[in-house]
C-alpha cells in the first residue's frame, strides 16, 4: 500500500481524523480501561454538564442562522477576539484592545467584549430590565455563566417558554455584541449601548413579523419553486405557536379581532423599555 494512501477499514480509527497507528493503538487502550457502570466515577462521567442543553436549543431553534452560528463558534471557542488573536501572533486590523473610552486601553478577551465592557454592560442591564417586563419575574443577573454558556446552577427562570433566556432573547444580543467587537475598526460602527440595543431590537422585530407571516401565509404555496426544495426550518406556524412565542402577558405584542386576528407589535424603542443611551 502506498505511504500516502488511507487504510480502508481499521479497527479504532475515527472517520473523522486523520489515522494514525498510535492513535488508534490509544483508543483502544482507553476502551480497555473503561470503568465498570457500577463505579460512582462512571455515573460522574455519563452525566451531562449543566450547558449540555444549550446544543440541543441551537439544534432546534428559531433563531436567524447567523445568530446561532454565532452561538456555535463561542460554544465551541472560535470566536476569536484581539487578544486570542494577539496570543497567537495574528494581526487585527481593529487592534488587540478595546476600543471603548471607559475601558482604559483594556485588552479584548471573550469574557471582557461580551460582559464587562461598560458597553456591553449597558445592553445587558437593558436586556434584563425587557426580559424582567416580558415575563413578569425578577431579572436575570449579568453573569458570565448564565450568559454565555446558559448555566443555570446559580440562576432558574420560571418555568415559562419566554423565561428560557437562550430560547430567543439573549443570542441575538450575543450576536450584535460580537458583530460590534468584529466590526469596531469599520466606519459606521456601533460606538454605543444604545446603537447596539436598537440593532438588536430592530432584529428581533423582524423575527417577530417573519413568524407571523409563516403564521398567516403558506410559504409552499406562494414561494414560486416546487415545494420539496424548500429545506431548513418547517415553514408552518399555528397561531397559536406565535403567540405562545411572542404574546407572552401583551407586552411585546397583541392579537386582536379574532377570529381574523390583526397583529399590533408595542416594542420600540419606547416600549417595554427605552434604549440604553
């Protein structure tokens, strides 16, 4: 066989690696070494961690794509910032530190951009204070855990469909922050919690009318093309899903004349509360 062909079939090899002799030789050994079921160690180990749900959501959300690849890249510790970038020996055209005036030449890690920052900061206490009004329970606090990795060991909403934060309410101010600390350098940036909060709210409106307009028009019928290539997301939204998803105690918005229900949307950037500054 050839030095640079591949082995059709080994035992151990991953499909999804590159083969390697040792490689495989160790991943038997560690088969080998599995501890027996009735271990504690075991049951530790088969247990999920407590973000293992946020996957299962990414999988199966109705978020805007690049919202949830947003979201995937930071799961998985891909979205780079200036100072990973600066650690690996990478130039960044927007420089290896923070461009906000409060943050006093502060270096641009994950944890800094999406939580700290006095800007990122503002549009999370914005992102409590409507969360807090949607839903009518206390406010989540800024945690990194919470926030990024939706651990909630130290905090649990109600058990409520809008009081899930990573079901629709906190990616899309994930994503807007990372899109600001990408794009800081570009003229026409965001360079306020207020310009990033109505980036956000001007998203999530138009989520909120592409889900009323899968919930009063057939998209099959209607798309022009044959309705088996139409793929992704199921095209169909019942009423009632919409406002399970959006009408949650009238704040956001509100069907009215039924049964030809109207929509009346009331978020703004008055309503439920005014942009940061």
């Amino acid at each position: 066989m050839p030095a640079t062909a591949r082995p059709a079939l080994v035992q151990g090899w991953d499909i999804t690696r590159p083969w390697h002799p040792r490689s495989a030789a160790s991943q038997q050994q560690q088969q080998q070494q599995v501890p027996s079921p009735d271990t504690t160690d075991e049951v530790a180990a088969t247990a999920e961690p407590p973000w293992a749900h946020a996957w299962r959501v990414l999988h199966t959300s109705h978020l805007d794509r690049s919202q949830r690849v947003t979201a995937w890249r930071l799961l998985h510790g891909k979205l780079f910032d200036g100072a990973f970038l600066r650690r690996v020996h990478r130039p960044d055209a927007a420089g290896h530190r923070c461009p906000h005036p409060g943050c006093v030449d502060h270096a641009a890690t994950l944890t800094h951009v999406l939580m700290t920052c006095p800007l990122a900061a503002a549009v999370w206490d914005w992102f409590a204070a409507t969360w807090a009004a949607i839903t009518g329970e206390d406010a989540p606090p800024r945690r990194t855990d919470l926030l990024l990795a939706d651990d909630q060991r130290t905090w649990r909403p109600a058990q409520d469909p809008l009081a899930q934060p990573v079901t629709g309410h906190h990616l899309p101010a994930l994503h807007h922050l990372a899109a600001y600390q990408r794009a800081r350098h570009q003229p026409g940036a965001a360079q306020s919690a207020g310009a990033v909060a109505a980036r956000i709210l001007s998203s999530s409106r138009k989520a909120l009318l592409g889900d009323w307009r899968l919930a009063t028009v057939t998209i099959r019928q209607t798309a022009g093309v044959l309705s088996d290539w139409l793929r992704g997301r199921d095209p169909k939204l019942t009423r009632e899903e919409f406002r399970e998803r959006w009408c949650h105690r009238d704040v956001l918005c509100v069907l009215v004349a039924e049964p030809d229900a109207q929509l009346l949307i009331h978020w703004s950037a008055h309503h439920a509360v005014p942009l940061p500054a």
